[in-house]
C-alpha cells in the first residue's frame, strides 16, 4: 500500500528582501513551500511563483494573515542605516516581536529567527542588546519549536539587492581569503547562503523546544 503524501508546507517569511531572508524565499521555493512573503511594499519586480504570495503590511498593524506552518523571520537593519538607536529597535525588536505575536495568534507552531553571534539582552553593545531582547521576547511565546540563527558577519552581495553595503562585512570579506582558516569559527564571517540553508533545515525538523545554531555550526566544511 503506498503511504500517503505529505501535505504541503506553508510558511510566513519576514524580511524576504534581505540579505538572508531572499536567500530562504528562493529556498523555500525550490522545496515547494507555499510562502507568505510579509514585505513593506512589493518589490519593483516581484518574483512569479504559484506558491509565492506576497501582503504589504505594516508590522506596526499587522492584519490578519492565512495560516502556516513555520514562521521565518530575517529581518535586521543597523544603526547607521536605521538613523538612530530608537528606529533601529523599531526594526530588529518591535517589528520581530510583532511578527512573531501574530504568528502565534494564527497558529503557527515553529519559528525561526536571523539573530546574531553574541545576542544577550544583558550585553553592553546595544546592538547584541535588541538582538538577546528579541530572542528573549520570542522565547517565551509558547512556540512548539523555537530556533534561533547566530551568524558573525554575513558574506554575501548586498548590491545586487538595492541595499547599500556595511563596512564590516565589506572588511571581512576582505579577510575572508586570507586568514578565514586561521580566524575561529565561532567569529569566522559565514555566508548567507550558509545560514539559510541551516535555518530552513532545522525549523521543521528540530524537536520540541529551544534550539541555538551557532555560527560555526552553521559553516559549511570545504569540498
């Protein structure tokens, strides 16, 4: 007797524009996930997809939304580009939070987050400050499966996708030839498309609970 099919999976991706967060899309994609693509304002030129559907939204407001099974969440600015430290929280804690809430509300029963090596809502950096904080809200939302994505510094073409470059991952792609085997891999620059690729894997594979995936458990060994 042949077992049945597996229903199709659904997703809400937020911060399908980014660096990390386009990279999951054409991932999700390729594995005949239906996404629901959260996005500010549809691009310039939308990617045509049947199983891709994209809702402007304000994540301030977010309306009501169909229902999924995972929630990917890739969304992340910086203090210089953000234009201070209150918009900058708007981004990577109030709009995370949000999204996460009313994910929760809709059903969804995993998640997962882009955070950042070095997160802790006790840090003195404030950037690794929001990052802990976000982690830290999202923790305690009940989510059957939680998993949390530290990279160190994304390597990956930021241009390509109308965003203007960051100094500091310009500099470690910089030093990535040169000394990326001698660095630790815990703070070893990663490629987005590393991080995706680990994130996807593990939100509807992991077991019930908590799961942290390091940046160097993220980095992909050598051919």
């Amino acid at each position: 007797m042949t077992a049945p099919a597996s229903a199709p999976r659904t997703a809400w991706l937020a911060g399908a524009s980014g660096l990390v967060g386009s990279l999951l899309l054409a991932r999700l994609l390729d594995a005949s996930v239906t996404v629901h693509a959260l996005v500010r304002r549809l691009p310039d030129v939308p990617r045509t997809d049947p199983r891709l559907h994209y809702h402007p939204v304000d994540f301030e407001h977010l309306p009501e939304l169909p229902t999924a099974d995972d929630l990917y969440i890739a969304l992340g600015t910086t203090i210089k580009v953000a234009g201070s430290r209150p918009a900058f929280r708007r981004v990577d804690f109030d709009a995370v939070v949000r999204t996460a809430e009313a994910a929760r509300a809709a059903g969804i029963r995993r998640v997962g987050l882009v955070s950042a090596v070095g997160a802790d809502p006790k840090s003195t950096v404030f950037y690794n400050q929001v990052k802990g904080e976000a982690e830290q809200a999202l923790a305690a939302l009940g989510f059957e499966v939680t998993v949390f994505a530290r990279p160190a510094l994304l390597l990956g073409d930021r241009t390509a996708l109308g965003q203007p470059a960051r100094f500091g991952e310009q500099l470690a792609e910089r030093l990535m030839l040169p000394l990326g085997a001698l660095m630790p891999k815990a703070i070893r620059p990663i490629r987005a498309d590393a991080v995706a690729e680990a994130l996807m894997a593990a939100v509807p594979t992991r077991p019930a609970g908590l799961h942290i995936l390091s940046s160097q458990s993220m980095q992909r060994r050598p051919a």
